[in-house]
C-alpha cells in the first residue's frame, strides 16, 4: 500500500516596511524544506492571501499542515489586507465578555511590562475587527502553526473545539529584532527548525521541543545582547502547544 504524501499548505502575506516582510522570507525558507522533504505543497503570497484564496485552498487540497506567516489577532489571521481564517465574534458574544477580554479583541497591541506605544502599530491590522464568516472548521483533523502574534488565546483554543488535532501559535506578541546583525533570520531558523522536526516525523510536542532547545542555545549565546535575548525568551514563554500534542504529520 502507497502512503499517501501529506500536503502543506502556506500563507505568506509580504508587504514592504512591514515585520512581514521578514516572516514572508521565513515562509519562503519553510516552502523550500518542506518541497525538498518531498510534500505536497501549497503557497499563497502577497496579494494572493486573501480569504476566498484561502477557504479555496483548504477545500481544494485538504493539508494536513497548514502555516501562516504573518500578523496575527486574538480571533483570526490576517492575510495581506483582510483576515483570513477565523473564528467570528457575535454581538451578543462580545457584549457578554468581561472589559479586560474584549480590550483584547479590540487592542491586541497592548503587552503588559511594554514602554508606552512601543509595541503600537501604526496601521493596526486587527483593527477593524474581522467580519468575514468562520472558517476554522474548514482545518478540522488538521495541524495549525501560526507563526503570528495573539491567535492562540482565541483562534487557538476555538480551532481544537472545532476539530483541529493540534494549534502551535503565541498567546501574546510575536517579537523578533531586525538589525545588522541580522538577527531576524536567527528567528526565522527558530521556527524553521519546529518544521524540520515536525516533517521528519516528530509529534508536535516533540518539535516544539526542539525549537525550545534552539531558542535556549541563543538565550544563553546573546545574553548580553538584550534586544536579542530577552524577545527570543519572551517568544519560547508566550508560545502554546493546544490539543494533543502527540500528533504527528502522518
């Protein structure tokens, strides 16, 4: 009996003095490993990653793994210039929410311990809130890996309830420095080496793992370099694991 090649889908919205820019690269360097694993795979990039693309996508070619790269909300990801997958507020579900849960939805920029407007976002891609219909349930039996700020704590926790096997996504910001040093592709090979382990055959847990053990190495590498360090731990902190963590590709 042939076993069935699992396919992988990727977004990867890119836009010019925007963090994705760089995410958009990492996606790109992921695409290139997955292929050369020898997966199926799909990518949608730039003003491809739209909602219609995407809900197309998932119903065309069922992935088994489905990454996105790119900015993240509490209740959905985004894609160039609308979200794209997501789990829709009604009024009568955000009228019933405490203030401080619906601040959240509303403001996701906002990080606790942060500077004053240091984590603000000039065009809030979060704001206004997302009015296309839900679409999780289009990824049920399915593994999820947001590389994006904010989706695991709503996104994340509807996907499971929805079917998903397994959700890996950041609870708060995402954050990665960009400088000479180039140290946004050391984060970029962070999230690359969770794929790496996750295509070759390691569960979930198992994976993210391995990412935690790479972000240690360069906790303790740069640990005099605070604006390297400390957001690499902020990340490994922030980062969940939902559903069964046992889930492998196959």
């Amino acid at each position: 009996m042939v076993e069935k090649i699992a396919t992988v889908l990727i977004t990867a919205p890119r836009k010019i003095g925007d963090p994705t820019f760089y995410t958009s690269i990492w996606a790109y360097n992921m695409e290139k490993l997955a292929r050369q694993l020898g997966y199926n795979v799909i990518t949608l990039k730039g003003d491809n990653v739209n909602y219609r693309n995407v809900n197309a996508a998932i119903e065309r070619y069922r992935p088994r793994l489905y990454i996105h790269a790119g900015h993240g909300c509490s209740g959905h990801l985004t894609g160039q210039n609308e979200c794209i997958l997501t789990r829709k507020y009604s009024i009568d579900e955000m009228l019933s929410m405490e203030p401080e849960q619906l601040d959240r939805i509303l403001n996701p920029t906002k990080l606790s311990g942060c500077g004053k407007d240091i984590c603000s976002l000039n065009n809030d891609v979060c704001m206004p809130l997302c009015f296309n219909e839900t679409n999780i349930h289009l990824l049920r039996d399915s593994i999820i890996y947001a590389v994006a700020c904010n989706s695991s704590s709503g996104l994340g926790k509807c996907a499971i309830r929805y079917g998903v096997q397994s959700y890996v996504g950041y609870r708060d910001l995402l954050l990665f420095p960009v400088d000479q040093m180039r140290s946004q592709d050391m984060f970029g090979q962070v999230h690359l080496e969770f794929l790496r382990y996750l295509l070759t055959g390691y569960s979930v847990g198992e994976s993210n793992d391995a990412m935690r053990m790479m972000e240690d190495i360069y906790i303790r590498l740069y640990r005099q370099v605070k604006w390297t360090a400390l957001p690499m731990l902020w990340n490994t902190l922030h980062r969940d694991v939902l559903g069964d963590p046992d889930t492998t590709i196959y």
